[in-house]
C-alpha cells in the first residue's frame, strides 16, 4: 500500500492563502508557483495590492 501524504508543501500552502485572499483556483495555483530568483511572490505585497483596491486579475498581472 502506497503512503499517502497530509502535510501540504510549501507551494500548497500558499496556494491556500491565495485563494483566501480571493484569487480562483487557476490564479492561486499560478502565484503560489511563481519564483523569481529563486524567491516566491511576496504574499504581503499582494495582500497589500488587493487592500488598496486593485484588482485580483490586474494583481496578478503585476506580480507575475
């Protein structure tokens, strides 16, 4: 029997936040993934994005 894995990984837990933060499936999934230079979309800059009114899709256009 194969073992089965429950804690999610760093990208799956982001992806979590993200889509609390509003973002579909599809976007938070795209965000969570997203590295440049080897370092992840800062979670608080989008937060802060979508605080001051921006758009999730403009947001992710941004950051991405």
């Amino acid at each position: 029997m194969a073992a089965t894995r429950t804690t999610p990984t760093g990208e799956e837990q982001r992806a979590q936040v993200l889509l609390a933060m509003g973002f579909n499936t599809t976007q938070a999934l795209l965000l969570a993934a997203t590295q440049d230079a080897g370092e992840h979309v800062d979670l608080d800059r989008v937060r802060g994005m979508l605080d001051a009114g921006c758009e999730h899709e403009l947001a992710l256009r941004i950051v991405v």
